[in-house]
C-alpha cells in the first residue's frame, strides 16, 4: 500500500487542527495539551497542539493520504522539519483576523519552502469572521509576490472550504509535474 | 470587511503599502489606544504584547487609487490658513485676519480668494498642503500601538482639497526614520536572501526620489547577490541595509527571493534540503487523490 502525506502548517490558533479535523475519516490523533489557565493563551482557546495532529484520507486500498498538522507555538518547532519530510505538498494556515500573526506566517512559509521545494498554498483562514482580511490583502501582508502562488479563502470548520484548499494543492501538485523540468 | 488591526503588529508603513499596491481608495482611520489589561498573542504562541482597544479617532488619512490625497489629525492645525502659515506662504498676521474673515468658507473657496487676491498661487496651496499631509504621515510613521481601521470606498468631504501623493516616496522617505533595530531584523529576518526587481521596473521607479545610498545599493540588485553581500559592497552595517532594503521593499520596488546559494533559516533541527516527494509521486496518485476528495 503506497502512502502520501501534506502537511498543514500556520501560526498558532490559524485553525491547523479544526482544518484537519472537518476532513479526516478518523478521529483526528491530536496530540493537544490543555493550556494553563492561567495563561493569557487560555483566552484564544483551551489547548494547544504540542508534538502533531494527524488525520487520514483512504483513497483505496493501495493508497492512503495521511495529514499531519504541525504544533502552532514557536518551542515545539523542533518538530517541523521531521514532519515536513517526504511531504507531497503543504498548506500554510493563516487567521485572517489576526494581523499579529501575519508575521509568523510569513516565517513559516519561508521555513518550509526550505525544508523542500515542494508546491504549496495559503489559506486565509476565518474568512466568515467580521474582522476577516480579505485574501488579496493578506497577500501583499505575508509578500507572495508570485502570482502562482495560490492564496485561498478559506473557513477551516467548513468540510467544503477545506476540501477546496486540498484539491487546490493537488492541482498545483499536478501543474508542477507537468511544467518542463 | 474592513482592514482593522493595531500598528504595534502591522505598521504605518506597511499599511501604506499595502494601501499603495492594491490601489486602495477608502480612509483610514488611527485611534488613541487604551490598553485594555489583556494580553495578545502573536503567532509564534510566545510573544505578548498588550491588546489595545480603539478610543477616539486622532487621524484620518483618504486614498484614491492607491495614492494619499488628505490627511488630518488632532493637535496639527489642518486650516488651510494655518498649513500656509506653518509653509512660509502666509504671515501670522495675514494667517489670523483670514482665519476669522473667511470662517464660513471652506478650503475649497478659501483656496480660490487667496488666488484671486494674489495672496498665494495655486502651486503654493498644492506643495503646501501636500507638505502638511506628508508631516502627518512621518508622525504616524512613528506611533507603535494605535489601533486602525481601513474603510474602503469611503470618500473625503467635497469641502477638502484633494492633494494626490504618490505614497512610494513617502514610505521611502519614512524608513529613513525608523530606528528600531528590532523590528527590521524581524521584517527581514534573513540577510542571505537576493533582491530582485518588479515586473515594469521602469515603471514602478518613474517618479521615485532615491538617496544616494538607496541608489548605491539599487545598483547591485541582479537577483543573485544576497543582501548581506549587497551590504558589504556598499560598507554598510546590518542595521544600515535592513533600513534601505525595508524601504524599498515596502515601496514595491524590489522583491527578496530565495537564491540557490541561501543559507537555510535556522530553525528546528539541523535542516537538510529534501528531495521533492512528489518526483517519486505518479500523476496516476495524485489524479486518484483528487478524485477521493471531490467525492468526500
């Protein structure tokens, strides 16, 4: 049985796991760890990823698509790298409501464009949210000056939405396959 | 949906960017900020900074097409007799006489008196208020905490004089300014990446007023020296070439790319260029993929 994985990365609280979870066949394996009560980060949510999530997608019985979230805080970045390897293609989650964390973002990207130069996109997460910054904005924001680079609205809780991101990294996986070497 | 957000994470010149690329027209607004006692984190899950809520509004600056044409804000006089005073076109005497004289007009008839009276040129109220609206600008370039809000397709009142500024010498201009070391090694964390210029170079720098040392590193853009190369070239410290390299990628006049020779980030373990999965991949996979997620 042949085996592939993405990886979706992003900022932490971009809504890496939620993104997983709405299209995972299985219980998401999430490796969350409840965030102290007392820390001001217990006021964007309750936990936090610490180590990976990982969802999965049975295509056959000869091929299965594994998706492996990255933890979103800087100390567990460790392991970033061990995940990105032998990845088809990442997604780069951004919180399109959180200016302060455009700059995460744009460090991660840059991160893992070095790991491997595979094909990737963005996703401008919370799009439904009022103070949502809309996709073009964002991406003079994080500085995607390629065109190519695909940049998609995106509502992570949203089966739909989500689905769209992947089929638009599966596209770009495709184009590049097909681009003259 | 407007652009909100807080200049400590998105600055003025990097809303004036993004104002300048995407040929805003709308206004924008800068609040007083009161600090509200929360904490807000920043995408790295680490760095707190203070969450600031808007208070009242202590500037208003309007775009058309991506260019600044208005500007005002609290405690900068924007009486069109008051920005000729402080230009050197109107003594303080003339500046109060008309100030009280024509109080029921409005720039825009004010303006046209002034002409007709010979007291000032058409040119002399043009460079005036623009150098008003760009003393605004340099003021704001140096706030760090003020929320903002971008309204799009709001336009200004019919009664202001529209003053188009182009903003790409302003964000130039401005960097000029900026002092903190911090917060260009964060803007542009890696010197080992190479600049490159824009589609339409000619186009983009047509109207563009370079220093020297702008200029001096202009001249080794190739897309292949690095900016830590192009620095040593010009004798320049980090600080120095972060500053110049910041200004001209926030004026859309250059972009930074990743040459083949770039050291890698450091960040995680020792990092080891991968080969591309997807070279082991068959079409065959990736088509079967799309055809499961479509159906999911």
């Amino acid at each position: 049985m042949q085996t592939v994985k993405m990886v979706i990365t992003g900022p932490f609280s971009s809504g890496k796991t939620e993104f997983i979870k709405s299209i995972s066949e299985i219980e998401v394996v999430s490796t969350e760890s409840p965030i102290a009560k007392d820390s001001p980060e217990a006021m964007e949510k309750a936990n936090t990823t610490v180590a990976m999530d990982f969802g999965r997608i049975t295509v056959d019985d000869d091929l299965v698509l594994y998706l492996f979230g990255t933890p979103g805080q800087r100390r567990f970045d460790f392991m970033w790298e061990i995940l990105a390897e032998g990845m088809l293609g990442f997604v780069v989650m951004v919180d399109s409501s959180k200016p302060e964390t455009f700059r995460e973002a744009r460090s991660i990207l840059e991160t893992f464009r070095a790991y491997a130069p595979t094909p990737y996109v963005v996703a401008a997460n919370k799009q439904d949210h009022e103070d949502a910054w809309k996709p073009e904005d964002l991406r003079i924001a994080l500085r995607i000056e390629d065109e190519n680079v695909k940049l998609l609205s995106c509502v992570a809780k949203n089966k739909e939405s989500v689905k769209e991101v992947l089929l638009e990294l599966l596209y770009s996986i495709l184009e590049e396959m097909d681009a003259p070497k | 949906m407007a652009l909100k957000g807080n200049l400590a994470v998105f600055t003025t010149t990097q809303l004036l960017n993004l104002i300048n690329l995407s040929k805003k027209s709308g206004v924008l607004t800068i609040y007083e900020g009161h600090k509200t006692g929360k904490k807000l984190i920043m995408g790295d899950g680490l760095t707190q900074i203070d969450e600031v809520a808007p208070g009242k509004e202590v500037a208003n600056l309007n775009f058309q097409q991506g260019m600044l044409v208005f500007a005002q804000m609290n405690g900068k006089d924007g009486h069109l007799a008051s920005i000729l005073q402080r230009a050197g076109k109107l003594n303080e005497d003339q500046a109060r006489t008309i100030r009280e004289k024509a109080a029921a007009l409005n720039d825009k008839g004010l303006a046209l008196r002034l002409i007709n009276a010979n007291y000032v040129t058409k040119n002399d109220i043009v460079r005036s208020i623009q150098k008003h609206a760009v003393s605004i600008v340099f003021d704001l370039m140096t706030w760090k905490q003020e929320p903002f809000e971008f309204k799009e397709n709001v336009a200004p009142p019919d009664s202001h004089i529209l003053v188009p500024i182009d903003l790409k010498n302003v964000i130039i201009e401005g960097t000029r300014i900026i002092t903190e070391q911090k917060h260009l090694e964060e803007e542009i964390e890696n010197l080992d990446f190479a600049l490159k210029f824009p589609e339409n170079p000619g186009e983009k720098f047509k109207n563009v007023q370079l220093g020297t040392n702008e200029w001096r590193v202009v001249g080794f853009i190739n897309g292949k020296n690095t900016i830590r190369q192009i620095g040593k070239a010009c004798n320049m410290t980090d600080t120095e070439i972060r500053r110049i390299v910041y200004g001209l990628l926030q004026a859309g006049l250059v972009q930074m790319i990743r040459p083949q020779s770039a050291e890698q980030p450091k960040r995680g373990t020792d990092l080891k260029r991968q080969q591309p999965a997807n070279t082991r991949i068959e079409r065959d996979v990736i088509q079967r993929l799309i055809v499961k997620i479509k159906n999911t």
